[in-house]
C-alpha cells in the first residue's frame, strides 16, 4: 500500500538508493584491498624471479677446517716480546727436501667421518695430525700435504696425491 502513493515511492526510492550506496562503499574498500594485494604478490614475484635469474649458479664454497685443538694458555710476556722481535728480522729459510709420504701413512692420518649426499656431494674427512676436520666438495685440496678430492661417492671419496688415487671409506 506505501507503493502506491507518491510518498511510498519516494521512501522505496531513497531505501533503494541507500543500499547501492553502502555496496558501493564496500565494493571500493574491497577494490582497494585487492589493488594491494596484487601488489605486494607483484613485488614477491619480482624478487623470486630476480633470485632465480641473477643467482642461479651457487657460489663456489671453500673447504672450511674446523680447530678441534684445544688453545694453549697465554705465554709470557717477555717469551711474547721475543717472538714478536724474530718475527720483525727475516730469517734464512732452509728448504728441505720434499718427502713422498707413502699411501698407508696418509690412510693412517685420515679419518672419513660422512658423506653429505645431494647435488653437490660433501665429504666430511679428519685429519688426526693437525686435528682438524674438513667439509669438502669436489676438486677441493686440504691439508698440508695438498690433498685434492678427486671424487665423492655413497661410501667412499677419492683423493689425489701427487698423481696417486686414494680411496677413504666409511
């Protein structure tokens, strides 16, 4: 019955006209949301994408040794003073010859803890006379004898020595 009058109308009107307008508030909140959203997944991409792109090879690790040697307390002060004097005046150094160490006696020093599997093999080898432990890749040298990783396999790694294979295994 308020339809039919002209002031039924104008109030259908107005009702009408007030919900539009409280869907359009909501609608632009919801657009203002969306806008953000799309750019803040824009930004993630481009900084994934970069990633892939400008990082694609991984840096080249470096073997790294791990002192398990414990540090020898602080010497003298004038044993201190003395060392730090001969280490201003050169000294003679005398060559000595170069020793071949045999096969057994680098086995001997050498311990393979593990192997790391993945994409990159990684050795982890001891070595008893220095007291240090190595993280190794392929084609990495360690030690003091310029041990080289000739290849790293399930259970064994393959070192070179001047020519030599020879074999650590777990």
């Amino acid at each position: 019955m308020t339809e039919s009058t002209p002031e039924g109308k104008l109030l259908n009107l107005i009702r009408n006209d007030q919900s539009k307008s409280k869907i359009g508030k909501d609608l632009s909140i919801f657009t203002k949301i969306n806008i953000i959203l799309i750019g803040i997944i824009g930004i993630v991409a481009i900084i994934f994408i970069a990633d892939v792109f400008i990082f694609k090879e991984k840096p080249l690790v470096e073997p790294v040794a791990v002192d398990t040697e414990v540090a020898a307390p602080e010497a003298e002060p004038a044993l201190q003073a003395h060392k730090a004097q001969s280490e201003l005046v050169p000294e003679k150094i005398e060559e000595t010859p170069v020793k071949k160490i045999s096969k057994e006696e680098i086995l001997g020093n050498l311990n393979l803890l593990g192997i790391i599997t993945g994409d990159n093999n990684q050795a982890i080898v001891e070595d008893k006379t220095s007291k240090k432990t190595y993280f190794l890749y392929k084609g990495n040298s360690f030690g003091e004898l310029e041990l080289k990783v000739y290849d790293i396999k399930d259970s064994l790694v393959i070192l070179d020595y001047k020519g030599e294979k020879i074999e650590l295994s777990i």
